[in-house]
C-alpha cells in the first residue's frame, strides 16, 4: 500500500425534477433536454445521473426517439403484455391497468447516465424517454438526482 499518495474527492449531490402530464397509454416522452439542464445546473463535472419515474405505472429508457421506434416499442409491449382484464391484478382492482403495471416493471422505473464534461454521456442516437404505461392520463415526476464531482 502506498501511503505517500493522498486521495481527496469531494462528492457533491443535487437533485431536481421533471413534471408533465401524459395523454396516456403509449405515450413516449423525450426527456433528455430537461436531464441534461438538471445535469448543467447541479455543476458537476463528472459523475452519474439517476433518472427514476415516480410511479408504478411508467418507465424510462434510452432509445432512439424517432417516430418508427416510438411506434414500435409501445406496440412490441402491448404484443408481449396485451391489455386484458385477465391478470390477477384486476381481480384486486378491477381498474384495466393490470398490464400497465406489467409493462413499466418489465422496462423499469430508473436509468443510471454517466455525466462526463457536465453533460449526460449518450450516444449520438440516444435519447431518454418516459414511457406512459397507464391506461389513463397521469401527471408524471421524474426525480433526476446528480452525483459526482
């Protein structure tokens, strides 16, 4: 172990959020350009950025968000989990969201970004999106907190 080399890192957090209401079922959402000002005002340099919906019922990803994938990606989930009102959760609620909750589970609530040169680190076709599983319209948070340097 080398005990001449002294390590100081100064871990600096900052979290904001992102509102909107969604039309409902389907509805994809391009969110980068608001991650990437949260990420602008936190003032770090280097680090990650955690993207997390609030919510059982919508998810967040990465895609290229253009028409054709925003077409398909909502259709492709309804293919794997259509609407029915045959899941269990209908039994409890009887609501017809049982799906939606399948849905955003199977893509997931949150996405970890890394942030290099205070900017989220993506792909030159790759976008973060909301996902509106819901049957009904929502208003929506997306808590996006910053860590790092």
């Amino acid at each position: 172990m080398n005990r001449g080399v002294a390590w100081k890192i100064r871990l600096m957090v900052h979290q904001d959020r992102i509102t909107f209401r969604t039309a409902g079922h389907r509805e994809m959402r391009d969110i980068t350009d608001a991650v990437a000002r949260i990420v602008d005002a936190s003032g770090i340099r280097t680090g990650i950025a955690h993207v997390f919906n609030i919510g059982s019922t919508g998810a967040v990803g990465t895609i290229e968000f253009e028409p054709g994938l925003r077409h398909d990606l909502p259709e492709l989930l309804d293919q794997l989990i259509p609407p029915s009102r045959d899941y269990g959760h209908e039994l409890a609620w009887n609501d017809g969201n049982g799906h939606s909750h399948l849905q955003a589970t199977w893509l997931g609530p949150d996405l970890t970004v890394p942030v290099r040169e205070g900017r989220p680190a993506l792909g030159t076709w790759q976008q973060i999106f909301h996902l509106e599983c819901d049957i009904k319209p929502r208003n929506r948070e997306v808590v996006v907190t910053v860590m790092g340097e």
